[in-house]
C-alpha cells in the first residue's frame, strides 16, 4: 500500500478552473471523501481545499485504478471533462507523496513562498478526516511528520516573515499604486479569517479600514478585536461604498460572484479591486472605467519577487525537506520494528515469571529470595537482547522492513500481532 496525491494548483490550472473545483461547504467535502472511499483501492483520505489549490491525500493499494477514480470524481463534482483534468492533474505515490506533502505544509508550494496560512489548513482538513475516521495511523503518520517539517522550515529559515500571503501580497500591491496611503479608505468585503489577515495588512499600511459583510455581527466582533478604530458599514450600502472608496479587498467564501454587472456602480475616482477569493467574488466581465481589478493570479508579479529575494532561504527549506522525506520512512521502519523489540523483552518476563515461580513449587528456591532472583534474571534477558536489539533497528533501515521482521517472529516464534503498529497520535496537531 502506497501513499498517494492528487494535485490540483496555481502551479497547473487556472483559476477559472480552481475556482469549479473548490469545495464551498462542509457538506461537499464530506460527501466527496465518502465517495471516493467507496474506491477498494483507496483506504483513508484527507482534502485539502483552498483558494488556491485542492489536495486529496490518500493511501492506496493501486495507484493508477485510486487515481481515475479520484479525477473521475473530481469531474463529476466540477463539471470539468476527466481527460483535461487527467492531463493537467500532478499525481505523486509514495516517497513523491510524502515530499509533495512536505514541501506544501512547509509553504514551499504555495503562490506565495513561506505564506503561514497553508499548515493551519491542512491541519484543520486532517482534524475534519479525523473526525469522521476517514484516515487511520497510516495518514496520521504523514501528517505527525509534515507538521514536524513544517515546523523545522519555519524555524530554521525567514520564510514565514515579511510580506507571506495573498493578502499581504495584495495590500503590497495596493501600497505600491496609492504610495501615499495615509487618510486612504480600503474596503474590506467578508469578516472571515482571509479578511482579518487583510485588515492587518491593510492597518500596518496606513489605510482607514472599512469593513462590511452580510454578517454584520461577525463584523462587529471582528472590527473591535482590533486596536485602532475599523469602520463597519451595513452590506445594504456596499454598491455606495464600491463608488466612493478607492481600495476594495473582497474575501468572502460566496460560492458565486457577489459583485455583478448588475451592482457595480461608475465613480468618478480611480479604483483598485482584489478579488483574493476562490471561487472569485467578482464577475470577470466587469468593465468600468478608472476600474482596475486584481485576481489571486493577478498578483503572481509581486510573487515573482519575492520569491527571487527568498530564494536562498527556499534553498535551504528544501533542503529540510528532502531530509525529512529520507527520515520519515526510516521512521516508519523504526515504528514496526519497535512492537517486535517490545514483544521480545515482554516474552522475555513471561519466560522468568514461568520459571521462577516453577523453581519455588519444587522447591529449588525459597519463596523470599523471589525479588532478588526475578531482579538478576530481568538483568541477564536485558543485557542479552540489549545488541541484538540495536542492531535489528540498525539493519532494518538498509533492508526491507516486512524481511526482518518476518525473520524476527520465526526465530523467536512470535505472533504477527507484535509486529502491527499500535494506534498513533499525531504530535504536531495542536501547533500551529
């Protein structure tokens, strides 16, 4: 069985094709996965779905029969033909997997280089699968270990400061047009979390923020987390708002385009639309003059850049990766070579309880000298497994794994259960 990726993103589609094959709800995630699983070939899945790139991260007993099936799917739920999403589709198995998985939780795949929002996504899809139990320990595992990784780029490298997200990307563009933004209004449609991230921005840049959303109350508690003033205006005024302020960040997780030909209004003023949301919030035939709108893709220029000013910093994070990639099936073997270590110490006692308490029924021992006589028996199994088990954790790392232990359970008469891997827990979940 083999772990197994299917990858959609900036990197190989549009997003007017990113934009189909997004997961609006909850309900589609569930209901996708669910299908996808009744696959025989596809045993746990996670999905990862953002503005910019859509994951299916499973574990498989047949690549190529897993693989049609998922894009098979994909284009039943996007309305997208299969053969245009089979040739565009980047499908990694196995070590390719697990390095794609690497480098996309340590933000090396994203559009913007280091971005800190990609991990807590792909922890919150993993929290999802979890939930529902559509991933077991073999997907637990990746993840402990993409997490890990995650957590040593961000520490060993710059990455993660500095302008690293699409909305700190498209402020940066914004700053650039205006220059002087001090006493400059910016819009900001939406009071999730991409729009929380766009009025820090949008704050730390001078701009006076106004924020508006159906959600009014969400845009109260939103506005007053911040420490300097953030206006809230009524979603009922926003085609008023469109006409009056130059800068206007849209981020809603609308599953059609809230600004139409319909309610954009004309202005006498020069404006500047992001549209930061995928499926995209405004309509791409939208023309006005004074009007210049920016998509996700619109932005990959300022991306350009910064990815030439972190390059020896990227060099290094792949680096990190590539390393942990290596390590993390080294791991593996170590986590099923570990139950068979484990299991002969324990036949080990069961062999000295056996004994000892047979040599003190006929009377070869006393009854009082049974502490000190278990204590030098368990001091002789030690010290006898002590090499031979350093180096069956030595040999297992240069030799198939299922070999030695296979070997290890005849010679010692051991049962297939010790070599099974007791239900793991993924220690970087909680970290963001």
């Amino acid at each position: 069985m083999s772990y197994l990726i299917i990858s959609f993103s900036h990197k190989n589609i549009d997003i007017k094709m990113r934009e189909k094959l997004a997961f609006g709800s909850v309900e589609d995630k569930d209901r996708f996965i669910r299908v996808i699983l009744e696959n025989e070939h596809t045993k746990e899945v996670v999905l990862l779905s953002t503005c910019n790139r859509v994951e299916i991260i499973t574990r498989s007993t047949n690549i190529k029969v897993s693989a049609k099936n998922i894009i098979e799917k994909l284009a039943s739920y996007s309305g997208v033909d299969f053969d245009i999403l089979y040739e565009r589709a980047d499908i990694y198995d196995d070590d390719g997997a697990v390095h794609h998985l690497f480098s996309v939780a340590s933000a090396l795949d994203s559009l913007v280089i280091g971005e800190t929002q990609i991990v807590g996504q792909l922890k919150d899809a993993f929290r999802f699968s979890q939930s529902k139990t559509y991933c077991g320990s073999n997907i637990t595992k990746v993840m402990h270990y993409a997490f890990k990784c995650a957590a040593n780029v961000r520490n060993a490298t710059s990455l993660g400061t500095g302008s690293v997200s699409v909305a700190s990307t498209a402020v940066a563009k914004a700053k650039d047009i205006i220059r002087n933004t001090k006493g400059v209004k910016a819009l900001v449609i939406g009071a999730g979390e991409m729009s929380e991230l766009t009025i820090k921005h949008l704050i730390s840049s001078g701009f006076d923020v106004v924020l508006t959303s159906r959600d009014i109350k969400k845009a109260q508690n939103l506005a007053s987390s911040f420490e300097v003033h953030v206006s809230v205006e009524p979603y009922s005024e926003l085609e008023n708002l469109l006409e009056h302020i130059p800068v206007m960040v849209t981020a809603t997780s609308a599953p059609y385009p809230i600004i139409t030909i319909a309610n954009a209004p004309s202005s006498n003023i020069d404006r500047y639309w992001f549209d930061i949301a995928v499926p995209r919030d405004i309509d791409e035939d939208i023309s006005l003059a004074g009007l210049e709108i920016y998509s996700v893709d619109d932005l990959q220029d300022i991306v350009n850049e910064n990815m030439s000013l972190r390059a020896e910093q990227a060099k290094t994070a792949y680096g990190i990766v590539s390393r942990m990639s290596v390590e993390f099936f080294e791991w593996l073997k170590s986590l099923e070579i570990e139950p068979v270590v484990k299991h002969l110490y324990t036949k080990g006692e069961t062999i000295i309880d056996k004994k000892v308490k047979n040599a003190i029924k006929k009377g070869y021992i006393n009854a009082s000298d049974e502490e000190n006589i278990r204590k030098l028996c368990q001091t002789v199994i030690t010290e006898y497994l002590h090499n031979p088990s350093k180096r069956l954790k030595d040999i297992s790392r240069n030799m198939e794994c299922d070999i030695v232990v296979s070997a290890i359970q005849n010679m010692f008469s051991l049962t297939s259960e010790s070599a099974s891997s007791a239900k793991y827990k993924c220690d970087h979940l909680t970290k963001n």
